[in-house]
C-alpha cells in the first residue's frame, strides 16, 4: 500500500512539474526571453533576400553600344531583359486597359504620359521579385526616375547597379559615320571593324546594306545635345541615390510568432554607380562582366552556355591526351 501511495504521489508530482514547467515557458517573462531570439529560416529564403539581385539600368550616348552589351550579358548569363517599347507593344496586343489608352494616345500622336509608361513597366517588374533583370528605355528623364524609384522602393526591390558607358564622342561620331545596316534583320556592320564580307551586303542574305537616317553628324549632335540635358540629370540623382543606404524591410517567417522580434537579416542597401571608359564595345566587355561577376556572385551563366564551356573543355583537354587512360 505505501509503494502504491508512493507511486500516486509521484505521478501527481510529475504532472504538477510539467504544467508549472508549461505555465512558466508561457510567462510573459520567457515571453519577452523568447521574443529576443531570432526566427531561423531556411538558406533558400535566405539566397532570395541577399540583396545581391542584379536590377540594373545602362545608360551611354546614342551608339556607345548599350544594346550590344546588355545582348551579350543575356546571352551568356540568366538575365531577364526588359524592353520598354516590346512591353508597350506587348500591352497593345493583349488588348489591356493600358494598352487600350496607351493606343489611343499613340494613334494621336501624342507621348504615353509618364506614369502610364511606370504602369507598363512595373506590371512586368512587380514579377520578378527574385529575378536578375536589365531594364531599357526607361527611364529617361529624372521624373521618370524618381517615380521608377519610388515604385520599386515600396515594393522592396530597389536598383541595385547603374552604369553609365563612358565613349568619347568623336568616337562615337566615326564609329557612325562607317556603321552599314541590314534593315530586315538589324544586323550591323562598321567599315571600321566589323565589315561584310561582300562589301555593301549582309553577310548572311546577301541584300543591300542601308544607312540609317539619322547617322549623319548633324542628327548625331541634336542626338548627343539631348542625351546631355536629360541623362546627366538622371546620372546626378543617381549619383546621389548611391551615397545613402536604405535599411531592409526585418525579416518574418510565416510560422513567426506575432509578438516575437523580427530582425534585419541583410545589411543596408547601396545602390552602386559605376561608370565604364572604352572605346569599343570589346574594351568595355571585360570590364563590366568583372564588375557584375564580383559584385553579384549569385549571378550565374546559362546552362546552354556551360554546357558549350564544359565541350570545349572536354575537347581541348582531348587533344591533349588529358584524362586519357595510359596504353
């Protein structure tokens, strides 16, 4: 009978030490003890808010090769590039309320209002949240760069990198005044450094080679003169924009307790500024894939292009002998 009231009383013990341990943990003192501890969470959401998303604007004088550039950095490496004139086209096609009006204007001659045209950016931006991306054609003026900038503050996706192509204008004039075009195709050629094979033809159709309108020295100076007086604005602000650090939004797990703290888990954002000299575009080449390779070290190449990587190695290194089993 004692061992039975022993075990009794030792059973009640157990249950009393188990609910004053349960009413203890949820004591507003181990509530706040708790609060203070940082919510885990996985590295995959971690890759997501690192912050070193590419979302970057490139701006240069008319023919600096902005368009050969942003072309190479898509083709080799996973890159989503945005074009502000095919999401306008894209918009009147499918037929949507900004499309709609964005056509009515255009039908009159007029310029899409500025805010439409952040409409018919930001409807494709606003999706790629975890998406390195390249935008073009926009902005172009410093209200549309304010407005682009308050837009993608709100929604935590700042820009990360803007760089401007430093080409000397005489340069770019005689560069210009020798570039030839296959009109059909866009396929450019330059007396210079890139001729056709057959002079006056495309190489790949064999039709005539045109000049563009407005390469010719007196457009190239209206041109140039405009760049000036809207992209150095636009360079300023940026400018200014790199020299302040904006906080991160602190991070929630979904599963987080409402009175427990949420923590910044990144540190303040910079928007980097860089500008780039060249004459070429093969002289820029190396410079801004060094710059985004160190600055953006999650940016990887497409597969399309390691696999070629990876053959090329294979059949180097069989040429070589290298691998080979001894005879």
């Amino acid at each position: 009978m004692n061992s039975q009231l022993k075990a009794i009383r030792h059973g009640q013990l157990s249950v009393e030490l188990s609910a004053a341990r349960t009413i203890s943990s949820s004591s507003p003192a181990s509530l706040f003890r708790n609060s203070l501890q940082p919510v885990a969470h996985d590295e995959a959401q971690t890759d997501s808010r690192n912050g070193r998303m590419l979302r970057m604007l490139m701006f240069g004088k008319p023919g600096s090769g902005k368009g050969t550039l942003s072309g190479r950095l898509v083709r080799k490496y996973d890159i989503v590039s945005l074009s502000t004139g095919d999401l306008l086209r894209m918009h009147i096609s499918e037929r949507t309320e900004v499309g709609r009006i964005a056509e009515e204007i255009v039908a009159q001659g007029g310029l899409v209002p500025d805010d439409l045209m952040l409409q018919v950016v930001t409807s494709k931006l606003d999706l790629l949240h975890n998406k390195h991306w390249i935008l073009d054609g926009f902005p172009r003026t410093l209200f549309q760069g304010e407005l682009l900038n308050a837009h993608l503050n709100k929604q935590h996706t700042p820009l990360s990198l803007v760089v401007n192509l430093d080409v000397p204008d005489d340069v770019i004039l005689s560069r210009i005044s020798d570039r030839w075009v296959h009109l059909p195709s866009g396929r450019v050629y330059n007396m210079s450094y890139n001729r056709p094979k057959i002079e006056g033809l495309d190489d790949e159709t064999g039709e005539p080679l045109t000049k563009r309108p407005d390469d010719n020295p007196e457009t190239f100076a209206r041109r140039l003169d405009k760049f000036y007086s809207t992209t150095s604005p636009l360079l300023d602000f940026y400018s200014r924009l790199s020299q302040t650090r904006v906080s991160s939004t602190p991070y929630r797990h979904p599963n987080q307790h409402p009175h427990q703290l949420a923590f910044h888990t990144k540190p303040a954002h910079r928007l980097m500024l860089r500008s780039i000299f060249g004459t070429t575009s093969d002289e820029i080449w190396p410079k801004l894939e060094a710059l985004l390779q160190e600055s953006f070290p999650g940016l990887k190449e497409r597969a399309d292009v390691r696999r070629r990587h990876s053959l090329s190695d294979a059949i180097a290194a069989d040429s070589l002998g290298i691998g080979m089993s001894p005879k």
